[in-house]
C-alpha cells in the first residue's frame, strides 16, 4: 500500500516556535490508508495547519496529515448541518459553504487555521452572544487506536469530552457543525477610545456588533482600536468618544494593513469579514508568540485593571493585545465551559527567554480571575495549576484511558500536563 510517506525534517510550527521531533510524516491518499496507518503505529498524533505556538501538536512518534484524503462537504439543509473535513482549513471550506447558501457564525482571526485543530483546543472567535468554534460541533468522525471509525452525536454522555480533546483519542476526520443561512458583514474601526470609556461602559463595547475586538499596547490613556464586525448593513451608532479609522488598518499599528480584512463599512461576505486576515495573504506577522487567557467576563473590568498594572513589564515586550466575549459552552476541556468569557491574547515579539519569564508574572495577575490558558498557546501554568481552573479535566482523563488504553496518541504535552 502506497501510504506516500516522507522522512525528511517536519519542521517547525507555523510562527517557528517548535521544532517538530517526531520520526516522520504519513500523508495518505484516501481513508484506507490512513486507518492502516494509525493501526500500524505504536505511537501517532494528527498535524494540521500548524498554528500550535507549543509542542500540543508533536509526537514521540509518528505524524500523520489528512489534508490529501478526499473527504467532501456534505451540507443537509434540512437539518442546517455541514459535514466537513477537519483537516482542511476553515477559508478553504469557507467558500465551499458559501456557495451552498449557509454560514458559521463565528471565525477565528485566521481563516488559515485547521478545522479539526481549532476545535481540538477551543479556538474562538468573538461575541457576547457566539461561543466558541468547538460549540458549533454536532458531531465527530475520528480514527481510533484500532484504525476503527469512530462517530459521536451530541447528546451521546462522552460527547462534551471527545470535541475539546487535544487530539488524545484519535484522529478527527470528519466534523459535523451546527450552519445557518449565509449573511454578509461590514467592518467598523474605532480609533481614539480611552480606557476610562473601556472599563466604563465594557459590556456597551462588547455588545454593539455581533463580534468585537479590543486592540491594545497596553497605553496609559487610550487603547488603539476597536474593531466592530456587524451582520448586513448597520452601521455603528456609538463611536464611544473614538472615531471612525477612514483607511484600513492592521491589528498592530504600523503594519502595513494589506493582509487585513476590509473595514470602513465595505460589506462583504461573513468569511471575509469575521476573520481579521485574508485567506490569499500570509496570515497576522509570523514572526510572534502567542499567550491567551480565559476568564468569567464578569471579572472582565477588574482583570484589566490588574494588567494596567503591571503594563510596565508587557509593554516592550508586546506587539498587540486583543480582548474579545464569548458565550459560554459545555465542552470540558474548553475555556469557556459554563461561563461567558472574556479573553486576553498576546502576540509578543519572538523573544522567548523573556516572554518565559513574563508569563509567570501575567498569570499571577489573572489567578485571583481563574484564568484558563488557550491549549496551543504559550503559558507557564503547571499540571496542578490547569487542574484548578478546568473543573472536568479529571473526567476527560478517564475518558481517554477508555478510549485509547494504550496511549497510542499520548505525547510529552499530554503527559506534562493533562493525561
């Protein structure tokens, strides 16, 4: 069987920030082969698009990408449901969707993103009202230890482990996601708003688009931007003492806004408005490391405060901080699990000796919130640590000793710190 196997060098994450040490790279041509594959290893673990910032993603033994299986989108209009493949990105399935008449209601910043590995780690877009990318999941095809398929149905008592699950059961083919009818979404940039306006009104900010995010160097006196993306044609009707930017901008100021999706109002469809990228450019900077921390949004205003204080230590070292709301959900493993959330992301300058020694001093700053690391992203928290703050971590254990026994897609990061 031709399994179309490569050892040469992996290579890194997407942004550089890991070395892949796992011996080679399986790239099958159809399912067959792939669940030949994983029957055959002793140890395998899926790659998708590689935006993991960490070693999540590595394996002590094998990888295996799907990206060349064909899998095709089935959409079941009855049911307002897509079938997709979880190895391909979400801009390539985008448009696919599209066409077909229906829509996500929430993207991350990158539509380059994997589909199987945004769920896998609970990636989120932005809105009060919109959970995460993984709340969307109906149900999950994945490949097991055995090479078996595997289906599970929301509803099903394992479900809200296997969704959020880090990759530790198997090897997601196939995600069913909760669409509905296509929409279109204009883009709105605020300049000049200040932090007294921020922490005063946060929940008004928050709530006037259906996603919102907050961009910030973490300046004494105003933030940089807020970017508002509004479904169909509404336009802002709260400037919130700012001003509306009259040219595109880029989350991180001075970088030339070319990769950015359109904004000053243009209306456009929602997979290229919702992502803050565009699917044909090269995503964000690259040259960056990511951190994220999830709170109860209730402790929204209080946590800012927290990080205005120590704003000294973060400044130089950081490029950007985005702050956007979510809607909570039930997945264990998620960051949002049964509490509407608010999220602090980082994107540092590629410095890694002092971003590993920032970290620490940011997550003393947001323990008294229990923030909740993003999976895929750089934190200094301990298995104890993660124990704390993600209440059903011991459930997900047992769940995956049931369902792969063996550890056959165990790897160091699991075993550090969740298995």
């Amino acid at each position: 069987m031709d399994r179309a196997v490569t050892n040469q060098t992996i290579g890194t994450t997407w942004a550089g920030t890991h070395t892949f040490g796992a011996r080679q790279l399986h790239v099958p041509h159809s399912l067959e082969q792939a669940r030949q594959v994983i029957a055959d290893a002793t140890r395998i673990r899926a790659l998708g698009s590689r935006h993991s910032f960490n070693d999540l993603a590595d394996s002590p033994g094998d990888l295996i990408s799907l990206r060349e299986v064909p899998l095709p989108l089935e959409v079941d209009a009855a049911s307002g449901t897509a079938l997709v493949h979880g190895s391909l990105t979400y801009g390539a399935v985008a448009e696919q969707l599209d066409a077909a008449g229906f829509a996500m209601p929430a993207l991350a910043s990158l539509p380059h993103i994997s589909i199987a590995g945004a769920v896998a780690t609970a990636t989120h877009g932005s809105g009060d009202r919109t959970p995460n990318l993984a709340a969307a999941v109906t149900g999950v095809e994945l490949i097991d230890a055995d090479g078996e398929l595997r289906w599970f149905e929301r509803g099903e008592t394992d479900f809200p482990g296997v969704v959020v699950a880090l990759g530790a059961l198997g090897v997601v083919t196939r995600l069913r996601l909760a669409v509905e009818p296509t929409f279109q979404v204009r883009q709105d940039v605020l300049n000049g708003v200040r932090w007294e306006t921020v922490t005063e009104r946060f929940d008004e900010i928050t709530s006037a688009a259906h996603s919102v995010s907050i961009f910030t160097r973490w300046a004494e006196d105003a933030i940089d931007q807020v970017w508002l993306k509004s479904r169909e044609d509404s336009a802002p009707t709260e400037l919130f003492g700012g001003r509306i930017a009259t040219e595109d901008q880029h989350p991180i100021l001075g970088i030339d806004a070319i990769n950015a999706t359109h904004q000053g109002g243009l209306l456009g469809p929602w997979y290229d408005r919702l992502p803050h990228f565009r699917m044909g450019f090269t995503p964000s900077n690259g040259t960056e490391i990511q951190s994220e921390y999830l709170l109860d949004r209730r402790h929204a205003v209080d946590a800012i405060q927290a990080l205005r204080e120590i704003r000294e230590q973060l400044v130089g070292l950081l490029q950007v901080c985005e702050i956007r709301t979510m809607a909570a959900d039930d997945l264990w493993l998620s960051a949002a699990y049964e509490r509407d959330t608010v999220a602090f992301h980082f994107t540092w300058f590629r410095e890694p000796e002092a971003v590993h020694a920032v970290l620490p001093a940011l997550e003393r700053a947001l323990a008294p919130f229990d923030a909740r690391p993003h999976w895929g992203k750089w934190f200094a928290m301990d298995r104890s640590g993660l124990e704390q703050v993600f209440p059903r971590i011991g459930d997900f254990r047992d769940l995956a000793g049931r369902l792969d026994p063996a550890g056959t897609f165990r790897n160091d990061y699991l075993d550090r710190l969740v298995l």
